[in-house]
C-alpha cells in the first residue's frame, strides 16, 4: 500500500526522466531486463517466494550474447583467443555460483 502511495505521489514527477531513460537504452538492455522481470514473476507464482535461479539464468543468456558479439568483432587471432579465455572464466563463475547455490538451497533444507 506505502508503494502505491509513493508512486501516485512521484510518479508523474519522475515519469519524464523515467521514460526518457528507458528510451536511451539499447533494446538488448531493456529486453534483459523484461526477460528477467518475466522469469522472477513465473519464479514467484509458482513457488511463491523468490529464487535465485533466474539470476543465474539471465546471467548466462546474457554473458552468452555478449561473448557472441566479441567473437563477431574480433580481428585477430590474439583477440579470439583472449574471448575464449574471458568464456572459460565466465563459466568457471557460473559453476562456483552453481556450487554456491546449492550449499545455500542444501543449508535451507537442513534448517527446516
């Protein structure tokens, strides 16, 4: 209800920059942030509290476009393989986040 009130309060003197932000973004930015804001709202729906998840899952997809487009842009052998070394360090952080997730979700149950 506070929200509500905040935002019928600010809303309209906010909404110019507000609007005026979202329309500078690229549109890779802006559908990252729709594909997260989707994925929270399923999350939350059907497990009814929030899930760290869908961080993970926005995190590859979009670490993924962004290696995509580096290896479209690189010239050089040189610049190849330094984007191949910045993906196998974007994958060994998915993998400790992963690990990391589960002991937390592992310490979770064990407390209940």
């Amino acid at each position: 209800m506070m929200i509500y009130l905040v935002l019928q309060i600010y809303g309209p003197e906010y909404f110019p920059q507000v609007t005026e932000l979202l329309r500078r973004l690229p549109r890779v930015i802006l559908l990252m942030m729709k594909t997260n804001d989707c994925l929270r709202s399923v999350n939350n729906a059907l497990l009814q509290k929030p899930y760290l998840e869908s961080f993970l899952i926005i995190g590859r997809v979009s670490s993924e476009a962004v290696i995509e487009e580096k290896i479209l842009r690189a010239k050089t052998l040189f610049s190849l393989i330094s984007v191949w070394f910045e993906e196998i360090s974007l994958e060994a952080r998915f993998i400790l986040m992963r690990i990391a997730l589960w002991a937390l979700q592992f310490k979770r149950s064990l407390s209940l």
